[in-house]
C-alpha cells in the first residue's frame, strides 16, 4: 500500500514555475544587446556602413528624390520652351494676317505719296486729315515704311528700276524713291522701288 498522494486534476506539478515565473521561463532569460563599435559609428554618421561599404559610396548614390527634382526640372525647360515656340509662331501668324491684309492698301498709300509730292496734302487741304487718320490706322497695326533718298542701296531691302553714275557718290546710294516699302515687325511686305546713283566709273 502506498502513501503516494493523488494530485488533483489540472493542478501543477511540484517545481512547476508559475505566474510571472512561467512567463519568463517560456521567454527566457533577458539578455542585454549592446551594439558594435561598428554600430554605433554609424549611428553616429561616422565610419563605413555596418556591411562594409564606405560611407562615401552611400552618400554619392543618387536618392528618390534627386531624380524627382531632376525630372521637375527638365519636364519645366520643356515647357518654357514649348510656350516661347508658341509664341513666335503666334506672333508671326498674326503679322502674316495683318501683312495680307496690308498689301491691299499699299496702293492707297502709295497714291497719298504722290500727291503729296504734287503738294495735294498741303496743310489745311481736303485730303489731309483723310492721309493722317489712314497713316495712322497702319501705324498701329506696326506696318512702318522705309526708303528714303540718300541712304546706301541694298539689294535686299530696295528694287533698282533704274541706275545712273553720279561722281557725287562713293557707293551705289538711293537717289530717288518711287515706291516706299513696308515692313510689319521683321517681314518685309514690299521691297521699295528705287533710282540708284552709282560712283562714275565703277
């Protein structure tokens, strides 16, 4: 017969931990980490990085964010000259619409010239304020002329109807206008027709 005692059911066993006890038993025992040297260089933005690639390495390496920048930058250049593009080609657009619409009142222009020059535009006269308001009118569309008597022939600007030698010049020079011309901004509507008086002998 023996003395052994019946432990009741579910209950511990001698020398079980318990509470607090079993808790640690089942995590073990704490165990302070301390970092490497290594470690803790690098926390402290010192030394290489704890895999052994310098620091200058890592460093250098381009970041997420420089090459957002980099990207805003170049998408920004792109469309400051997309806009300045557009506006030279809006800008010459227009002036081409104005210079169609120019060239059919050059005649009328050309027709004031002369009778200006026949003293018709006299001050007071009955065309006079009608050559003011109508000179006037293209000025501000940004039509101006040019050709005037003595300033050097070019054959790009001028139309030659007629050449003569004059001892009185040392380079061709526009002796007389027949037709100003006209430009609006840096397009010529009308080349103006010219007399030229080139050096004698030349």
């Amino acid at each position: 017969m023996t003395d052994d005692k019946q432990q009741p059911e579910g209950a511990p066993e001698e020398g079980a931990p318990q509470g607090d006890e079993e808790f640690i038993a089942a995590e073990g025992p704490d165990v302070e980490t301390s970092l490497t040297d290594a470690d803790q260089a690098f926390l402290n933005g010192e030394g290489d990085l704890p895999d052994g690639t310098p620091r200058q390495a890592r460093d250098g390496a381009p970041k997420p964010g420089d090459e957002h920048l980099a990207d805003l930058k170049r998408v920004t250049a792109e469309y400051a000259n997309y806009r300045r593009r557009t506006e030279r080609e809006r800008d010459a657009i227009k002036d081409r619409a104005t210079g169609d619409a120019a060239r059919a009142i050059l005649p009328v222009l050309d027709d004031l010239d002369r009778a200006e020059a026949h003293g018709d535009l006299a001050e007071g006269g009955p065309l006079t304020a009608i050559a003011q308001k109508l000179r006037g009118a293209v000025a501000k569309l940004g039509i101006t002329p040019y050709g005037e008597k003595g300033e050097p022939f070019d054959p790009h600007q001028h139309d030659a109807i007629f050449q003569r030698e004059s001892p009185d010049v040392q380079q061709p020079t526009v002796s007389d206008v027949v037709e100003r011309g006209y430009r609006i901004g840096d397009t010529t509507l009308r080349v103006a027709k010219v007399v030229v008086d080139t050096p004698s002998g030349s």
